[in-house]
C-alpha cells in the first residue's frame, strides 16, 4: 500500500506546466500600465572650430505615462480571441524637461483616450475600428492585438521551474507595449511651414530630443530572457507562477526621419546647415512577472533598471564648425497590474 501511494504521488506531480492565459467569451481583464524614464545629464561638452568653450550645467528629462485600458472577449476560436473590445479608461502622462536654466513641462496626450475599439482577427489580419468615445486617426487603429500583451512573457509549451527560454525583440516590444506606442501617442500633424503647432515652425515639446519623450525605448533593439523561478507563489492566497525577467539593448540609435515625431529633432537649431549626430544607448532592465496559474491570466509585470544615452553632434555654418557631446543617464520603470472586471454586455 506504501508503494502504491508513493507512485500515485509521484503520478501526480506534474513534470512541468503550460502556462497561457485562458480565453473565453465575456471574459474581461484590466490593464494598469505605467512606464516612467528619467534621465539626467552628466556630461555636456561643446567645442567650436577646435576650441572648448563653456557648456550648460546640468539638464534632465522625466516621463511619466500611464494607460489603463479593459479587454471585453466577445468571441474566440481554438482558445484565442478573434474578437476583443478594448476600452482605453485613460491614455496620458507628463513630461518635464529642465535644460540650464530652462524648465518646461508638459501634458502627454492620446487620441485614445476615452475610446473603444473593436479588434477581431481574420484570415492573416487584424483590423481595429473605433465603436465609442470618437474618431482617433487612422494611425491610432494600427497595430493593435486582440490576445494580451503580456503573454508575450510566457513560454511556449510546457515549463518547469528554473527552466529558462529567450525573448526577442517583438515580444519584449509587445510586453512592454512598445509595439503600438504609435497608436497610443501619434506625432501631431505637421502644419505648413514645418512647424507642429504652427506659429512659424515652433517645434512642440522643445529640448525633448534626448529621449525625454520616451522615444528611446521604442527605437531600441531589445533581447531579454524569462526563467520559471516557482509555480506556488502565494500573492494573497492566489497561487501564481513566479516568472523572473531580464531584458536589456544596447547598440547605435538610428537617427529619426526628417520631419519625425514630436520632439525628436529638438536639438538641431534650423540655422545650421549639414547636422550629423551619433547616438549610443544602453538599457538593463529586471525583475518579477506573476501569472496566475488555477485563474489562467497575467496578475502585474515589475520592472526596474537603468538607461545611458550618449550623443555626438556635429554641426557646420559657412567655415565653422560646432560640436556638441552630451552624455545621459537614469532609470527606468515599468508596472502593470492587471485584474478581473465586469464584462459589458455589447
């Protein structure tokens, strides 16, 4: 009899575990995202024509962005959503610029806000259109999913505990909602005469050219890892599977189009003819991703690490020549926290 329930025990030890979240119509779930990047400058050199001259002191950037968005499941097929209404409660944040003895804050804002878009998923597409709230642009209808994001997070197949698998650039951007921060935060139109407010080609968002509008983190090329660290973390009596996540980039950070979004070429005066810059960056982040294992679902996402930006400018007018090293560093954190909510009938 010993034996016998020994090997019934043994039987029922599970060699590893599948983890994905469970999809099933009228299901909702509420995603809290929060993503904040501070940057600090430690290094501001400029020299004209070969001579060192005295640069601005200090100088910093801090964004602050926050989403909070409620996926309704309407259908599903084969365990996935093919139909998701996805309503935005909020889409927003702040950023503060200090430059010398300069200071300018400013609202984030999203044409998102307030909205409900309707996602299904076809035959090898995937369409979005707004059903509440307005009439965002069509840029804001791109690249939306009807699955959540953060099951980029989560392995394929079955896990065991301190089994390790890798994360490539498109599911880090999908986990950390890189992917459609376009739709999210679309650049404003550009109003004629180049400028984006009018007004004579004043520039919106001023010196946020260094990354201060979080455009650092989109243009990266990021890798990271996931490893199963337990599947019987208590997080309130809610047994859930304790994923630790690494994530870092690093490498050459691709100059933006003429013309690009809000901010990105804030630091290239219009007087000075042939600008070329080369920018440098480094992102390490870490830390804890919960999923709960009997209710099938992402609980919150914790991340937290650091950020340096390193930028060479070289500017010309006639016979003089300017060039401008600037070195930025901070951190950078990103939470989400996600629960059950009541499903709309629609």
């Amino acid at each position: 009899m010993k034996i016998l329930t020994a090997s019934l025990l043994l039987a029922a030890v599970p060699a590893g575990s599948a983890l994905s979240t469970d999809y099933k119509a009228e299901r909702a779930l509420r995603f809290e995202i929060e993503t904040e990047l501070k940057l600090e400058t430690t290094t501001m050199e400029i020299e004209r024509d070969g001579e060192r001259t005295d640069a601005p002191s200090g100088g910093s950037s801090h964004v602050r962005r926050k989403e909070v968005h409620v996926d309704h499941v309407i259908e599903v097929k084969d365990g996935q959503p093919t139909k998701v209404r996805r309503a935005f409660e909020s889409v927003g944040g702040k950023s503060e610029v200090e430059f010398g003895e300069q200071t300018r804050e400013s609202d984030i804002e999203s044409p998102l806000e307030g909205v409900t878009l309707e996602i299904v998923r076809g035959e090898g597409k995937v369409e979005s259109s707004a059903v509440e709230g307005g009439s965002p642009p069509a840029k804001s209808l791109e690249g939306h999913r009807t699955e959540a994001f953060l099951d980029a997070l989560l392995p394929e197949g079955e896990v065991k505990a301190d089994e390790t698998w890798d994360l490539d650039t498109d599911a880090v951007r999908r986990a950390l909602r890189l992917d459609v921060s376009g739709a999210l935060y679309p650049p404003p139109e550009r109003a004629e005469g180049g400028g984006e407010e009018g007004g004579g080609g004043r520039r919106r968002g001023g010196m946020r050219g260094m990354g201060g509008d979080a455009g650092l983190l989109s243009r990266a090329e990021w890798k990271g890892t996931a490893k199963l660290v337990s599947l019987d973390h208590d997080l309130a009596g809610t047994p859930c599977a304790e994923i630790e996540v690494k994530l870092e980039a690093s490498g050459d950070l691709p100059e933006p189009e003429r013309g690009g979004g809000r901010g990105e070429r804030a630091y290239e005066p219009e007087s000075l003819a042939f600008p070329a810059a080369t920018s440098t960056y480094q992102i390490a982040l870490e830390g804890k991703f919960l999923f709960a294992v009997k209710a099938r679902r992402p609980v919150s996402l914790e991340l937290e690490g650091t950020a340096r930006l390193e930028r060479q400018n070289e500017m010309k007018r006639g016979e003089s020549t300017m060039r401008i090293h600037v070195v930025q560093e901070g951190a950078v954190s990103i939470k989400v926290e996600v629960a059950e909510a009541a499903h709309e009938e629609k």
